[in-house]
C-alpha cells in the first residue's frame, strides 16, 4: 500500500516496471525514443514515465492507473511538463536534488529543463548572488554565510513555501548516506548527471577546480 503519489516513485516496483519498460520499448536501432517528441531519450536521467490517467493519492493504489504499462508513457523531463501545461494538468510541487562532479554540467541541465516557474537553489550561484566572488572562487571567510543562504531556500523547499513548480537543488553531494538523507527530509527526487572524470577535469577553469574533481571521484558512493 501506497500513502501518495511520492511512496509509489520512490518504491521497487515503480522503479523496476521503468527499467522494464524502458528494455522493451527500445526501437529496432537500439534507442529509445520519447514518446510525446519522438526525440531520443540519451540520458537515463533525462527519461520520465508519465502517467496518461494522472496519478493522485485516490489511485496511487489502484494498479491499473498506477503500474499499469499502458498507462505509462515514457518521455523527456522537459516533455513532461509541456504535456501537464497542454493539458492543464495541475502537478504537484515537485523537488529535485541535481548531483554530480564539480563540472558534470549540473547547472547546464537544470537551465535546459527549468521554466520560469521553478526555483533553484544553486550554490555555486549563490556565491556570484551574494558575494563579489565569481563561482570558481570561494574564500572561506564567506562559507558560513554561502552556506545559510542555502539553508534557508532549502528550509523553505522542506515547507512548501511559494508558489513554485518545481524545485532544483544543484549540488555534488558524493556521499549516499548525505544525499539521500536530504532527499527523505524534501520529499525529493535523486538526478545523478553522470560525466567521465576525464570531461570533468577538461572543463576544469584552474588547478584548484581539478583538485575538487578528483577528491569528488575519490569519495563518491555509488
């Protein structure tokens, strides 16, 4: 039994109907493609099972809505909010946490899939917001303040507060235990942008980024 939508997205079966899902509707080719755009979905992160009877806490338990493969569409993240616009769906706030290696392309992908409804609370931006410093360098004498700032905006996702869409909360968060310990606290799902090391560290602005880098592949947990 499901208590809400959230307990079914975060359950072992909904995520193992998607990976079944996802290995049957591969194309002859090999891709899979979005099935709103036909675009293909590359990234697994990037590939969202959409509901076409909405989900909602009155039939999260009925498992012909629910897990029922024909009513799962599989489509891109930016796909899914156009079809909840076009058909007026009303969706739930919905809060994402964005984690990766120092230059993963975090932020790039939040900008790609964010609309002027969401919010983001980016740390790396909200060192160039409230300091004279850019995103690449970060005194220690302004960490505490950096640091509450975010604290605050995320004591504000915990509460619901505003009336944003979605919420992105962009972060390297290399630790499981840390991550998920802040997705249970906002109800929030986990979006891991994977990126080789190697592309990482080409995207490197200094030596001290490079630094960041590998200590971040040295104690990241699957």
């Amino acid at each position: 039994m499901f208590e809400n939508a959230h307990d079914l997205y975060k359950s072992k079966e909904w995520k193992n109907l998607l990976q079944t899902l996802k290995l049957e509707r591969v194309n002859e080719s090999g891709k899979l493609l979005c099935e709103y755009c036909g675009e293909e979905i590359v990234k697994a992160y990037d590939c969202i099972g959409h509901h076409k009877i909405p989900l909602n806490n009155s039939n999260v338990n009925d498992y012909n809505i629910s897990l029922n493969p024909d009513n799962i569409m599989l489509i891109h993240f930016k796909c899914h909010n156009a079809v909840h616009h076009r058909f007026g769906y009303e969706l739930p706030k919905k809060v994402y946490i964005v984690y990766g290696s120092p230059c993963a392309g975090k932020s790039t992908w939040v900008e790609s899939m964010g609309t002027a409804d969401d919010l983001i609370i980016d740390i790396d931006k909200i060192w160039e917001c409230i300091s004279f410093c850019d995103k690449y360098n970060k005194p220690r004498k302004l960490q505490q303040n950096i640091f509450e700032t975010r604290n605050c905006l995320i004591d504000q996702v915990k509460m619901r507060l505003g009336n944003w869409q979605n919420a992105f909360i962009v972060g390297t968060y290399p630790l499981k235990m840390e991550r998920q310990r802040l997705a249970d606290k906002l109800g929030a799902e986990l979006i891991y942008i994977d990126c080789d090391k190697e592309i990482c560290l080409s995207r490197a602005k200094d030596e001290n980024w490079k630094k960041y880098i590998n200590e971040w592949f040295e104690s990241f947990q699957e």
